[in-house]
C-alpha cells in the first residue's frame, strides 16, 4: 500500500520533534502536526522558561553575598515585566528555530491539532487526513488540578511564566518538582512564599538525606514550607484568596499555583476508539521499544509517562527511529538518568538513592556535609551535600547525589562516570581540581556508615 506519509508525527516537542527530523534526514516523507506552539512543553512553558526564571532569581543571593566581597549595591530593584519580556522573546526566538530545522530536514509541518483515525491514518482538525505508515504519538501532558471547592481559583505551571504582576504572597501546593523549584524562584525573587506538601518530605522518591537538607535550606532562605497539609477549600475575597487548610487553619494570598503533578494528554486522541487500552494516568502503553499495542503506532515522552524528562523524551525519539526505520532495534534507556532540580540549593542527582541502592547489598555511604568557600567571607551557614553510594562488595558507584551551588553542573560528569560502571577507586585516582567544591567528590577517602 502507498501511503502519504512514512512517518506521521502527533505533536511537536522535544520527543516528536527530534524523531520527526531524523527520520527525514534518513530519507523518509514525515508529517508533524503541533497544535499550539512549536518546540512543547520544555521550550514554552517548561525547562527553558523555568531556567530563566531561576536566574533572574539566583542572582538576589549573590547580591546578599556582595558586600562581604567589596561591593556596595544600593538601589536593588527588580522588573517582572522586562524579565518576562525578555524571556517571551528568547522562547519566539527558540520557538522559530523548532519551527525552521523541521521545515530545512524536509519535515511538512501542520500547525493544527491532530487525531489517529486508524491505524494508518490521522486526520487533522484543518479537514484533511493522511495516511502514514507509522505514527508516533508525542503528545506529551498538562497540569493536572485536583477537584475541590475553589480549585478553579488555581493557577498551574502553564500561566505561571505570564503573570502580569509579581504577586507579594503566593500559596504553592505540591511536592514535587515544579511544585519546589517555584517556591524558591518565587522566594529569590521576593515574593512570600507559603508551600503546602500532603507528605512528610519534599521531592518524594529521591535520596530522602538530600531532599531534607534541601527543604531546611529552601526554609532558612524564608520558604514557609508545611508538610502533611492539604487545602480543603479556596474562596475569592477583597483581600485576595482565603485558603482554608486542612489542619483548620486558613490564610489570605495574592495566587494559588497548583503544582500537582501532570496528566498524559491523550484525551480525544482517537487511541481508545481503537481499541488501545490507556494506563492508571491515562498514559500510552508501550514496549521497551516505544510501540503500542497496535504495530504501527508508536508513542515516546510524557505521554507514556516513563520518565518525564526532555533528554529522555529525545533519547526515546531517537531509539524509535533507529528501531523503525534504520533496522537497528534500540531500547529507550531509563536506567541512571542524571537529573537536576533547580531548588534553592539545586540538587543534581543520578543513580539510585541509599535507600534503593541497600536493596542490592551493603552500601558504603560516603557523605561530606560542608560550607563552600563562597559562603565563608559572608558568614552564610547554608552547607552543601554531597553523598555517594557505593556497593561494598563490588565497590561499584551506584548513585551520586548532590545539593548546593553548581550541582546541576556537576552530575552531568558524574553521570558519564556512572554509565561507564565507574567504581570508588576509579573516584579515588582522579586528581581534585582545587579549589573547588566539586573536589569533594574525590576525596572522600571513608565512609561515613554502611547502610
Ligand atoms: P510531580 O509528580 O513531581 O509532583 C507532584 C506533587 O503534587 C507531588 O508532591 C504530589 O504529592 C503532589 N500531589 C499530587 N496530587 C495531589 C493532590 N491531589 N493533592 C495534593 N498534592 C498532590 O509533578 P510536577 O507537577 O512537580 O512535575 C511534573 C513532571 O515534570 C515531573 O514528574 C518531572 O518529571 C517534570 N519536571 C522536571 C523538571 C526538571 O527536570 N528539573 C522540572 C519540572 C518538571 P505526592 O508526592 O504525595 O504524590
């Protein structure tokens, strides 16, 4: 059968994006139909504004440090608006190169929503349908409120990066990722910041000696974070928001940012109507190779909610093409993913957690705790935590966890480290590089206990 397409791309993020252009650049005819803006969740409303985002707020430390350096800064003021201006335009700009390296590797490009007919069709909200040999899903998610009384006052990470206005009080609920990186940009930036958390720690399913250093340092920067508290109920008042807590308690903000969790966006996407059965979340159901239950469609990034990263997204893109169009059957690796998130400290981590890592054996838990040298003139207490996990008896490296200034920088080295099944002495033998804080992570010659 002749068909339109060899490929048929569901949304334009980093997963569809990157699978689009390389099967064209292979050769092959590829579709790609992107509902809203080129370049999805990381490039729009995700990674690359958030990174913005936490400069703009880092910088509030370093001004606080200064003085005890030489400097004498008066007059500090800072403009939301010009920063969020500056920020649009850097994300047009990104926005236009997607748009263009798709068209330059021979990409047809439709900007509307589309839905999967058959197992070899879509059909485009513009009237028309195509047939591909595959499709590849890369729809990605959406924010995902709970239902309650007022949630619809809510705001999640999606109208975040438009604010008109810096609001002066914000409630932030949730534990998670976006959840505490929002409360410290917010926080740096001077707003005042309240975060409720259902749980007992932030960052849930992360090395829990790491997680707690952070969260005492997100509230010794002036985080008011609450754990084992849920919101009951938000109404709108004169004064702004009154949140009413489930201790009993309430309390009156400018903004509430929902930042609990996100949801596979597969609603209206046609995958039911032919029979494929979605996951718990609404998720796509793939194999170790992207493909559904149906041979010719095939799904990668957030929507099958594996890891819901951007590089893995792109790595599960590339492995779909070299299994379905270069022969070569590649599985997404899901496995030491280095990652980092931009807290105040950041944390940069890869590999297991002690908790984890216990369930292989006895763990020599290595762990220096120490104040680096750009805190000491200041007198600034904040410590950074480095930790690493190795097996006792193969001596192998089985996680690297690092909070502080600079460790989302250094776990991307750590990470190669790791996937190369580096073991302690292979730490041991590299010189430091002096001075710096990252020497730490080669010279810790004891463990501090075996878990
Ligand atoms: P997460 O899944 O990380 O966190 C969701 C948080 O909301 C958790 O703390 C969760 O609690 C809480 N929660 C969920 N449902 C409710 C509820 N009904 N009531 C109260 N609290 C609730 O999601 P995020 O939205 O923070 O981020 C989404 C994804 O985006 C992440 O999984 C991550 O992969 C990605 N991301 C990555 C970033 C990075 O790489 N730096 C940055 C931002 C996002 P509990 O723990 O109890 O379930």
């Amino acid at each position: 059968m002749e068909f339109d397409f060899d490929l048929f791309v569901i949304g334009g993020g980093s997963g569809g994006v990157r699978a689009a252009r390389l099967t064209s650049e292979l050769g092959f005819k590829v579709g790609l139909c992107e509902e809203y803006r080129m370049g999805g969740t990381c490039v729009i409303r995700g990674c690359v504004p958030k990174k913005l985002l936490y400069y703009a707020s880092d910088f509030s430390k370093s001004f606080e440090t200064s003085s005890s350096f030489g400097w004498n800064i008066s007059d500090l003021t800072f403009n939301w608006e010009k920063l969020i201006k500056s920020k649009d335009i850097e994300i047009s700009r990104l926005e236009k190169i997607y748009h263009n390296n798709l068209v330059k590797a021979g990409v047809k490009v439709f900007n509307t929503r589309g839905e999967v007919k058959t197992k070899h069709t879509v059909q485009l909200n513009s009237g028309e349908t195509f047939s591909a040999r595959n499709i590849l899903i890369a729809v990605g998610g959406y924010p995902s409120i709970p239902n309650y009384d007022g949630s619809q006052y809510c705001i999640s990470s999606n109208e975040v990066f438009d604010l008109k206005v810096l609001p002066e009080r914000i409630l932030i609920i949730g534990g998670g990722y976006i959840a505490c990186e929002f409360a410290s940009i917010l926080n740096g930036l001077g707003t005042k910041v309240l975060q409720l958390y259902r749980g007992r720690s932030i960052l849930r399913g992360f090395d829990s000696e790491v997680t707690n250093h952070v969260a005492q340092a997100m509230m010794a920067r002036g985080i008011d974070l609450q754990f084992n508290k849920e919101v009951k109920k938000i109404s709108k008042t004169e004064a702004g928001f009154l949140v009413t807590i489930s201790d009993g308690t309430s309390v009156t903000v400018d903004l509430v940012l929902s930042a609990t969790g996100r949801t596979p966006a597969t609603k209206d996407l046609g995958l039911e109507k032919l029979g494929l059965t979605l996951g718990e979340v609404g998720e796509v159901l793939v194999n170790e190779y992207s493909q559904t239950a149906i041979p010719s469609i095939f799904a990668v990034g957030d929507v099958t909610n594996r890891a819901n990263l951007t590089p893995v997204a792109i790595r599960e893109g590339a492995a779909f093409v070299r299994t379905v169009f270069e022969g070569k059957p590649t599985e997404a690796i899901h496995s030491s993913i280095p990652t980092a998130i931009f807290t105040q400290p950041e944390i940069g981590t890869v590999g297991l957690t002690e908790d984890e890592a216990k369930t292989k054996g006895p763990v020599e838990v290595f762990v220096a705790k120490f104040r680096p040298m750009s805190n000491v003139l200041s007198g600034n207490s904040e410590q950074i935590l480095m930790k690493i996990l190795v097996n006792q008896e193969s001596q192998k490296v089985l996680g690297v966890h690092i909070a502080g200034a600079g460790a989302s920088e250094m776990i991307q080295l750590a990470g190669v480290a790791i996937q190369m099944g580096a073991r302690k002495e292979d730490f041991d033998n590299t010189i430091a590089v002096h001075p710096t804080a990252a020497e730490e992570l080669v010279t810790m010659k004891l463990p501090s206990r075996v878990s």
